[in-house]
C-alpha cells in the first residue's frame, strides 16, 4: 500500500498541521504586548514597526528558495529544521533584555516561519491524492488561522496570567519539541513502515537546471497573477493585526487589552470559515477564478470603508469589516488551489513560494508604513486618530493590487472528480 491510501497519512497531517497551528501563532502573538515592549524598552512606533516586519521580511525573502529546495531535497528536512529554530527564536525572544535580541531573535523566528507553509504544502501534495487535496488546503489554510486564534485571547490571558516572558518561553519550548515529534513522524516511522522503494520513489523525476526554472518562473504571467493577488488579500490582515490591531481597539475605541483582543477574533472567525468554505464552493462552481474575484472586492471594499468612517467605524460595523477582511484572508488558501491547478507539482514548491513571496512582502511592510504614519502624526499633531485614518490607505493600496491580481488570473476549469 503507497502512502495516498495508507492511514498513516492521517498521522502525518495532524502532526503537519498542528506543528502549523503553534508556528502560525507566533506570527501575531507579539502584537498582544506592543505597548509594553515600547514602554520596557523605550522604543518608538515605528521601531516596533520594524520589529513586527524583521520576521515577514526573512520568511518572503526566503520562500523562492525554499521552493526550489524542497522541489530538489524534499520537504520533511526543512520543515523539522523549521520548527526547531522557530522554537528557539521564541524562546530567545522572552528572554532579551535589550533591542537588538528582540531583533535577533524575530529574524531566527522567521528563517524557522519560512520553511512551513511551501514544504506543509508539498508533504500534503505527497501523502494525498489530488481529490483529497483540494478540500484539505482549505483545512491547512484555517490552521493558520486557528493558530492566529490561538495568539488572542488565549495567549493574551496566559501574559495576563503569568507574564509576556514565561508564555513566549513555553511556547518556544513546545515548538522545539514539535520538531522532534516530526522526525519520527515524516522519518523514522515512514521508513519502518514503508519500504526505501517507495520513500525514493517520488523523488526520481527529471528536472531542469534551478536557473532556468527560475527564469522560466520569473517570466510567468500566471505565477506574477498569482504573487499579486495573494499580496493583496494577506499582508492588510496579517500585518495589521501581527502589528497594530490591539493598540488601534485600545487608543481609538479605550478598549482593555483583553477586549482589543476579541475584537481581534472576529476577523479569525472569518478567516476559520473563509478557508473552508471557499475551497469548497471553488469546487462547487468548478472554478477559482469568480469566487477569488469577489472576495478580493469585498476585502477592498471593506478597507475602503475604514476611510469613509474617519478610521473609526462603529463597533457593529468594526465587527463587520473584520470579519471580512478575516473571511479574506482565509480564502488566500485560492491561491495554492490555482498552484496545483495550472502548474505541474514539480513545480509546485518553487511556485508555491513565489506566489507566498507577495502574500508576506505586503505583510512586511504594512507594519513599517503604519508605523511611520502613527509617528509622523503623533510627532506633528499628537493625534492618533489622523495616524490611524491615513494609515488604512495602505492597506486600500495593497486590496487593489490583489484585485489586479486575480483579474489577471488564468484557469482551467476544476473538473468534478476533483
């Protein structure tokens, strides 16, 4: 029996995913101390801006090669590696005493972060057949967001319980021992169970040189598609709320830490049933395409909105567009359908990175930009609201591009079967 239709495969996802659950979290847990890292370090806004971004920038600059190196090595490696180093940066993280360890120790986290999502994508590819994957990308893509779930109110009461310190130390501990449990997981249990033959045997496919395939990429309408519309549906969400969401409940709407944090959950339960739901519908529909269009216009038009209310919508219509805004990124799991889609999976790592490269390149800089503007206006006005309004036209500009994006999208009509 082949692994797509042996029930270890099940084991493998789990262990996969709920390796992802805990990584993913600690991709927006430092938003829930952003004033106290600013107050116990004395740092402005737009340094912790840079702080927030310093991971996003190392995992996009490293998801081109790290496509290329799974598409060459496998992805069980890297993804072991991963986890350790981001268990350590984050262990490393609740122990600084000064700036440059905080940096440090984001940018350990990110080179960790870099390695999950394109390799959880090739080793899902490998343990399951192609009807199987197109409904469990869109389970993959609500870990995440579970995960980002998991850095509200949980981890914000765990702070609140017991420190900022001690739960980034327990987290960082728990990650490292992920690591461990996949190599017996993705190594040592598959080669007892399965034979070398068929371990090896998906590797053995011809494949051209990496500068060519780079190049080819490079030069790819439909792989530049894909880049911009992921870029316009994931870096306004995952920046903002990584960054920015719980200081903009607490400064505009004089909500407690705690409160800013649910506020925060609204936009993960939309992401929780945008991922599913989506993919399903896709399905449905039998295509990618008109779906992913009309989630990119609901997710520009809701941070338009933001705009239209001064940056200060009532809370009704707050819950409204966060849950939007969520229900969007959720969707992002598109992206990777339209991958597996229109590309052949020995491609499918090096163009899973590329497309994921735009995604976290808009989450990279939001964080910055928004930084910039709250500091420009807190130093020149000393209001904070002006910095929060002007500071959604950056997300407005990055919707836009995605929209750009997908209507550039080309696809082959999903068939039934699938």
């Amino acid at each position: 029996m082949d692994k797509q239709h042996h029930r270890y495969r099940w084991v493998v996802f789990v262990a996969v995913l709920f390796t992802y659950l805990l990584m993913a979290s600690q991709r927006t847990a430092p938003g829930l101390i952003t004033d106290q890292l600013m107050r116990d370090f004395g740092v402005t806004a737009s340094t912790i801006g840079l702080l927030t971004s310093i991971q996003f920038f190392v995992y996009t600059s490293l998801q081109i090669p790290m496509g290329v190196l799974a598409d060459r090595f496998g992805p069980n490696f890297f993804l072991i590696i991963g986890a350790i180093l981001t268990g350590l940066g984050t262990v490393l993280y609740s122990l600084g005493t000064h700036e440059f360890i905080l940096f440090f120790s984001r940018i350990l986290t990110g080179v960790g972060d870099a390695t999950i999502w394109v390799n959880m994508v090739l080793i899902l590819a490998q343990w399951f057949q192609k009807k199987e994957f197109v409904r469990l990308i869109g389970f993959a893509g609500m870990t995440g967001s579970l995960g980002f779930l998991l850095a509200t109110v949980p981890f914000a009461t765990l702070i609140l319980l017991f420190g900022w310190r001690i739960s980034f130390f327990s987290t960082g501990l728990l990650l490292c021992v992920c690591g461990v449990l996949l190599y017996f997981v993705l190594v040592k249990n598959t080669k007892r169970i399965f034979s070398a033959k068929a371990i090896v045997e998906p590797e053995v496919v011809q494949r051209e040189k990496t500068s060519v395939l780079l190049r080819r990429i490079f030069l790819n309408r439909q792989a530049w598609a894909l880049f911009f519309c992921h870029f316009g549906v994931v870096g306004g969400y995952v920046g903002f709320i990584s960054s920015w969401a719980v200081p903009y409940g607490i400064n505009m709407y004089e909500m407690t830490r705690s409160e800013a944090s649910q506020l925060i959950m609204i936009g993960l339960l939309g992401a929780l049933i945008g991922a599913p739901l989506t993919s399903w519908l896709a399905g449905w529909l039998e295509t990618i395409k008109r779906p992913y269009i009309v989630v990119h216009i609901a997710v520009l038009l809701s941070w338009f909105s933001f705009l239209l209310y001064k940056g200060q919508p009532s809370i009704f219509w707050l819950i409204v567009l966060f849950f939007i805004i969520g229900f969007g990124y959720g969707a992002s799991a598109l992206t990777f359908a339209a991958v597996r889609q229109t590309f052949p999976i020995t491609e499918s790592g090096i163009v899973s990175g590329f497309a994921n490269t735009g995604g976290f390149l808009s989450a990279a800089l939001l964080p910055i930009i928004f930084g910039y503007v709250l500091d420009y206006f807190q130093d020149a006005t000393g209001n904070l609201s002006d910095g929060y309004y002007y500071g959604f036209i950056s997300p407005v500009i990055f919707s836009i591009i995605g929209l750009i994006g997908v209507l550039f999208l080309k696809e082959k009509h999903i068939k039934a079967d699938l």
